[in-house]
C-alpha cells in the first residue's frame, strides 16, 4: 500500500465522519448528494482603528471522485437550508476541489 492510497483511505474517511451532506448540481447532470466541508467567515475592514464586518465568505471542498469534475463557475451547492453559487476554484490537488461560493438569496 502506498503513502498515496493511504492518505487517500483516510481523508475519505474523515469527509465521512467530519464532512455535511450537500447537494450538488452541475450544469450538465443531475443533482447529487455528496460529502463536503463547508467554511464560513466574515470578512472585515479596518476603519479608523475599528474593525468593520462587510461580507460573509463561504467555501466548500468535496472529493474530485465524488464531484466527478471540478466545478464551473455558477454551479450550486445545497447545505443547511441554503444554496451556494460556485464564484472560482480555490484549490484542486487531485484529491478535493475546494471552490468559493456565494449564498444565494
């Protein structure tokens, strides 16, 4: 067994464990449920010496054999009681894509 498939077996284990179902829908097939890690943060900007809140800033990464292809901009995500529009693909290191999204109202 190499290093590779090693590390492999465990982050699929711990999207499992630690992960949220999610529903996505690309552009070309049908809506799937899959495992995903979601981040939230609000972003802030510094006025005179005070610190002011101006954005929420959401991501989610999935698994590239859960997702089938990376995501395209304007693909949506469904978690929470909420849905995400794709914005940019933040990262993809063969294993996950982790994609900024926005929430849509």
């Amino acid at each position: 067994m190499t290093a590779d498939s090693v590390f492999d077996r465990m982050e699929a284990r711990n999207l499992e464990i630690l992960g949220e179902w999610a529903t996505y829908s690309a552009k070309k097939d049908v809506p799937r449920r899959i495992r995903v890690w979601f981040e939230s943060a609000t972003g802030y900007q510094v006025d005179n010496f005070q610190a002011v809140a101006f954005a929420d800033e959401y991501s989610i990464e999935a698994r590239l054999d859960s997702l089938k292809k990376e995501p395209d901009k304007g693909e949506t995500f469904e978690l929470r009681g909420m849905r995400f529009r794709v914005e940019s693909v933040a990262e993809n290191d063969g294993r996950t894509a982790k994609v900024t999204v926005r929430r849509v109202k």
